[in-house]
C-alpha cells in the first residue's frame, strides 16, 4: 500500500514543479495522440460494448463499470478520422471530465511521458 501511496505522491508533486504527464495512445496505426493523466481514470482492454439505440454516430455503445453506466465513444471517428476497427490491442481509456465519465476506444496505448511545461510549444498559426 504504501508503494502506491509514495506512486501519488510522486506525481503530485509535479504540478509544484511545473510538469505534468501525457498519456500516450495511437488511433489508427500511425496517428499518436495523448492526453493528461490527471484526466485519465483508467484504461482497460475494450469490455463488451452495448448498443445504444439512436445514441450519436460516434457513440460506440455503453458499458457497466463497477455499476456505472459508461458511454464508450470511437475517438477516431469523432475527430473526422475513419472509424476504428476493434482488434485485440483496442483499449478504452476512461476519462473524467467536468463531473462526467466517458470511455474512449483508442486502437492502442503506448506510454506515460513525463514533460516540463516549457517544452510545450504553441500549434503553428497555421494550424487554424
């Protein structure tokens, strides 16, 4: 217990410090993204998915989480990206967000970074 108690600590103390950790995942084969751990509740192989009826196109179906209801939306689809195909590394990242829950069908996770704000740049002006 105590391990997983010095594991919080450590990372946060990163905020004093000024860094932060991305998590990162790919959707597709060569596309990587990420997103901020402190969003990221959990991530698990995809769990059975229900349909979910007249839900947004994006909505791949919900699942049940330890009794909470979880909608599961493909990541790629939603970002104008082709749709994700489902295959053996597909996971599902559980974020938390403005006090609701969602999974993200992500086609794989890849690592933890650990990154200084300043080596954040800006996106270039062209970018939109």
């Amino acid at each position: 217990m105590s391990g997983i108690l010095d594991s919080v600590d450590q990372r946060t103390r990163l905020v004093g410090q000024n860094r932060f950790e991305l998590l990162l995942f790919r959707l597709g084969r060569n596309q990587l993204f990420a997103i901020n751990v402190f969003k990221v509740k959990e991530v698990l192989k995809l769990p059975h998915l229900n349909a979910l009826p007249q839900s947004n196109p994006y909505v791949c179906g919900v699942t049940n989480m330890r009794g909470q209801t979880v909608p599961v939306i493909d990541l790629s689809a939603a970002i104008g990206m082709p749709a994700t195909s489902v295959t053996e590394d597909s996971h599902m990242i559980v974020a938390e967000y403005n006090g609701t829950v969602q999974g993200f069908l992500v086609s794989d996770v890849e690592r933890i970074l650990n990154l200084d704000w300043s080596d954040v740049m800006p996106p270039p002006a062209t970018a939109g």
